[in-house]
C-alpha cells in the first residue's frame, strides 16, 4: 500500500491516505511526508458497519478546512471511533 500511495503523490496528488482498522492510518503528502496515526479507541464496539466511511468524513472536513495531515488524520480516527460507538452510521 505504501509503494501504491507513493505513485499517487508522484503522479500529482496532493494527498494519499490508507486507513488500517485498529491499527490506525497513514497519509502522505509531497510536502509533510508520511504520517502515521493510531486509531482512537471507542468506549464501546456497537457496530462497525461504516467506520471507513466516517474516517474518511472527519479527514475531509478537516482537510479542506486547511489543517495538516497529522490534523486530518486525526480527526478521521476520532470520527470513526464515534461511529463504531454508535447505533448511527452518522453519530452526533
């Protein structure tokens, strides 16, 4: 996966991220390098259905805000931990 981000970032992209479940995610970028983040663990596994979703929710919206990749990546793993801890496949 890592050779595959590193073709998008070559070919041009501004941003390439893989997200690892449990084990976190990763994200690079042309100007940051790599960058790796845990995932934030949910006080509760209700249900799991959705949490790449949410991850790449809370990514974008911080992304775009203009923050850094360490910021958007984190705030994708805190998005999908509240979706995991949820009933709702868009928690609150």
């Amino acid at each position: 996966w890592r050779g595959f981000l590193e073709e998008r970032i070559e070919g041009g992209t501004t941003v390439a991220v893989a997200t690892h479940g449990k084990q976190g995610a990763s994200g690079l970028t042309s100007t940051e390098g790599w960058i790796d983040v845990p995932a934030v663990a949910a006080a509760e596994v209700v249900d799991t259905n959705g949490a790449g979703d949410a991850f790449f929710a809370g990514f974008a919206a911080t992304w775009m805000a203009g923050r850094n990749l360490g910021a958007a990546l984190t705030a994708g793993a805190e998005h999908a931990a509240r979706a995991i801890g949820s009933t709702e496949l868009a928690p609150l």
